[in-house]
C-alpha cells in the first residue's frame, strides 16, 4: 500500500469500527436515528400533522404515521419543489433526486435536503472505500484514478437555486474536495457536466483511455459500454490490456448477474473485485462490507430508519410494518424508510431477504410490482436473471439486454394457456434462436418453482426468445431520455406497454 492509500485507509477506519459495532448497537442506533429526524421534522407540516411532539417511541411512530408510498407524499413534495418551506422537511428543500425507477409514466422527484445527502448518500461512497481499503491492505487506489460515472442535473425542471437530476450527479458534486483530489476522481466538472450524454460519453472514453484507472462505478450497463468504447479507441484488446491496475468495480442500482460475464471478459485475469451497494435516490442504504459475502449491510447510522412489511402480507389492508429488531433471516420484506429528507414510512418496492442478523445482512431478491403471474407462475426478476444466467453458460451465449413480458395475443389464441416473451439483445448470439429458447424455459423452471408446478403437463415452450436489433434498448432509453446515470431497462413487466414499444422500434421479429 503507498503512502497516500495508507493514510486514507488510517483516516477512514473509524468508520470500519463504527460498523462493527452494528453487531452489537444496532437495535439502539436504529431508534436512535428514528427519533432523531422525527425530533427535527416536528414543526413542519407533515410533523404537526402526525403529532411528532408526542412521539417517543417506535409504537408511537407506527400508531401515528400511515405506511405511505410516492403517491402518498406528492402533493407535499410538488409544493416543496414551488419553494414552500417546513413541509416533509424543514426548511426549504432545494434538490431533488430523479427516481431511477424508469418504468414509471410520471417522473418521480425525490427531495433531497443538504443533511441527507451528506449524512447518507455521502457516506455510503465513503464507507464503501473504508472497508474496501479495511480488507485490501495492499491497495494502491491512491495512485491512480477513480471512475465515478454519473448522471446529469440537468433535467429542465425549475427549483430555484437548486438542481435536479440523478443521484449519482448529486452525489459526484458533492465529494469533498479533498477526497476527490486523494483518489484522483474523474471526469472533472467541465465533463461531467456535458449536458449530451453521447457527446459526455466521448469526452470521459476518450480521458480514460490515457489514464492509469484503478477503480470504476456506477450502473453496470453505462460502465460496460464507456469502458468498451476507451479500448476501441486505444486499439486495445481488453480493458485489463489497457488498466492492468484495475481493482474494483463499485456497483449497485441493478442485478450484476446478466453484466458479470461481460466484465470478466474486459477483465480476464479474474483480479477484478466486485463491490455492490444499495444506493438509491431515496438514500443509501447498504454496503457489501466482505467481498467474501455476496450479502450486503444494511447502514444503521445513516439518518435512515428502516421497517420491512413480509411479502406473505404486502398490499393487504392489515399489512403490519416491522422494525429491523422485528425481522428474521430467511423471509422476503418489502422495504420502507422514513428520512431525513422527508420520506415517511416510504414504500421502496424492493424486496430483501435477511441473510442473516446482528449485524444485518440482506440481499435483493426483487421488486414487489416486477413480476409475471398469468397462470399462476409468479416469476420474479431475480429468477429471471439467474434463469438468463445459467441458460447463456450452457449455449455459450452471451447478453448485453432483456425485458420480458406477458404474451397475451398467445393467450388468446390457446385459450387458459400463456406464455412469456423475452426480447434480448445478444453480445454474442446463439447458433439456434429456438434451441436457446429450450435451453432458457428449463432454466427458468429450474429457477422457480411456481412457474414449474403452473406449466405441469403443458407441451412445448412457455416462452419465445426474440432477437433484439443491436443497440435497441439503448435507443429506446435515449428517446425517453434517460440516457447514462442509474437509469435501467425494465426487466419483468406485467404489462405490454414498454414491449409494444420495444417491438415498434426493433422492426420485424422473428418467432
């Protein structure tokens, strides 16, 4: 480890000790935050409301405060954004986080206070690098330079003095100066702030391919494509050829699974590390603290205050939120927070799955509306994923993109029977579309029970693959603009609207 690398890993390792003691506070720490940001939002609007003077305990938050949704905090959060003070939030909120949920018809605004982002989504990205450097004694990040791939602020909406935009561009502009001199971070401002994304896109391949990078982050899609477009550019073979010093990729707002062989194949040597975090417009909420464990921790100290409703009662009217304290390893969660931004018992619609507790370990297991159930197979993305996964390792194939939806036109023409359609952009393709199509259907039967047990007894597939014309998704992202930063393809849709979409752009398909 040099010099600079090992006085940061000094610097930083309070917050490793801090995390520790998670195992052992965290029950505590967590009130603690809940009575904290209750305590400082209690003379605004929605305090007095609620009655947060009376609040003393986490029964008193639950029995008072109605679990709640963006639907629910709106029509406060549209009169934030006018400049109206002391409404979710005290004071006046100026920035706003764009959601990444990008299947969405209305654009989501997240507000996001000064405290928040400093107190959460800030030291997220610091607690990332204090374990990373924790675990990697050997480190040499100091000596060379630190990708942050980020979105853009400018998004045209008027908040005042205050920007919006996606997270990862609050984020990017709010390193601490010194930081970002010690880990060398690019793209600089006057990149970074390069309103055309494909015309940002050139400038950072065309700076990396002569820089000495050791680090990279971000959404796996948008850093797959920048990286491939520098070595192109460097008449390179590999991205290791052109950074052998790479050591991790910091990553998170999307399933590493579909992207994992792609960036194995940029970093054949294997000596790339993979680190993924929760980072999410709403805050930051967990970090893979042990390369070792896929799992992640869930960040108790970060003015975030959790609750988990169980997926065996989600959307029920009895539905009962649970505190942290109140979970149990091994049950899938719906995850709300409540924030020092205003969020109140704010529903994320991820779904977690406790590894294991004290500390709290999760792992992502899905969202609650992105699922398939039209005969009864309940499909969820991460089976899915793994499903797509296993099925690209046995043909030797492999994916750049996918969504998949229901085919009702199938259904009506074979009457209670239903099938899926996947639209894939393949990176490398497969010698026989319908062979592949056989091989994905077992994989995905063998990836979810319910789909199994609801095709019992069916003949022939219960999906069709369809070959997505390269660059398609791309293409649709940008003429919705949302191009670059966290924004991500939707991977299971109930619905055929972004489908019907795709397939209009994609010109004939194949069956």
């Amino acid at each position: 480890m040099d010099i600079i690398t090992g006085l940061l890993r000094l610097f930083l390792h309070y917050r490793v000790r801090a995390i520790r003691r998670y195992a052992v506070e965290g029950d505590a720490i967590q009130m603690k935050m809940l009575l904290r940001i209750v305590k400082a939002a209690r003379n605004t609007e929605w305090g007095k409301e609620h009655d947060y003077r009376s609040i003393r305990s986490y029964e008193d938050f639950a029995a008072k405060v109605p679990l709640g949704d963006y639907a629910s905090h709106k029509p406060y959060i549209s009169r934030m954004m006018e400049g109206a003070p002391d409404i979710l939030w005290k004071g006046v909120v100026r920035n706003y986080a764009v959601s990444s949920g990008t299947t969405a018809d209305a654009v989501k605004y997240i507000p996001l206070s000064k405290r928040n982002l400093r107190r959460s989504h800030l030291m997220g990205g610091r607690d990332v690098a204090a374990t990373y450097l924790d675990r990697n004694r050997e480190s040499h990040v100091a000596h060379g330079y630190s990708l942050i791939l980020s979105g853009s602020l400018d998004s045209g909406k008027d908040t005042g003095p205050g920007k919006v935009g996606d997270i990862s561009a609050h984020m990017a502009g709010s390193i601490p100066p010194l930081l970002r001199k010690m880990l060398h971070i690019l793209p600089p401002a006057e990149i970074s702030g390069i309103s055309d994304v494909h015309d940002r896109f050139e400038a950072i391949s065309e700076l990396i391919s002569g820089k000495k990078l050791v680090s990279f982050s971000g959404v796996p899609t948008w850093n797959i494509m920048l990286l491939g477009m520098a070595v192109q550019k460097a008449g390179a073979r590999t991205a290791e050829e052109l950074w052998p010093r790479m050591e991790f990729f910091a990553h998170g707002g999307m399933s590493l699974l579909p992207y994992r062989k792609k960036l194995e194949a940029l970093f054949p040597s294997g000596k790339l590390r993979f680190i993924e975090n929760y980072n999410a417009s709403e805050g930051f909420f967990g970090v893979q603290t042990d390369p070792d464990d896929p799992a992640m921790t869930l960040m108790l100290d970060y003015e975030n205050f959790y609750e988990f409703v169980p997926m065996s009662s989600y959307g029920r009217p009895d539905a009962r939120a649970l505190p942290v304290w109140e979970v149990e390893p091994g049950v899938e969660y719906a995850l709300l927070v409540s924030t020092s931004s205003g969020l109140w018992r704010y529903d994320m619609g991820d779904v977690l799955r406790f590894t294991r507790i004290k500390p709290y370990k999760f792992v992502i297991v899905g969202r609650t509306h992105q699922n398939i159930n039209i005969f009864g197979e309940d499909l969820s993305a991460q089976q899915a994923e793994k499903a797509l996964e296993a099925a690209c390792r046995k043909s030797g194939v492999a994916v750049k993109e996918f969504t998949v939806a229901p085919d009702f036109d199938f259904m009506e023409r074979d009457g209670v029977k239903g099938r899926h359609e996947w639209l894939v952009e393949f990176e490398k393709e497969p010698a026989n579309l319908e062979e592949f199509a056989q091989v994905l259907d077992k994989a995905v039967q063998e990836e979810g029970f319910d789909y199994k047990q609801a095709i019992v007894n069916r003949e022939g597939s219960t999906l069709i693959v369809r070959r997505a014309r390269p660059g398609l998704f791309y293409d649709w992202l940008n003429t919705k603009g949302k191009l670059g930063g966290q924004h991500k393809i939707p991977r299971l849709c109930p619905g055929r609207k972004y489908m019907d979409e795709l397939l209009a752009m994609n010109g004939p398909v194949e069956e």
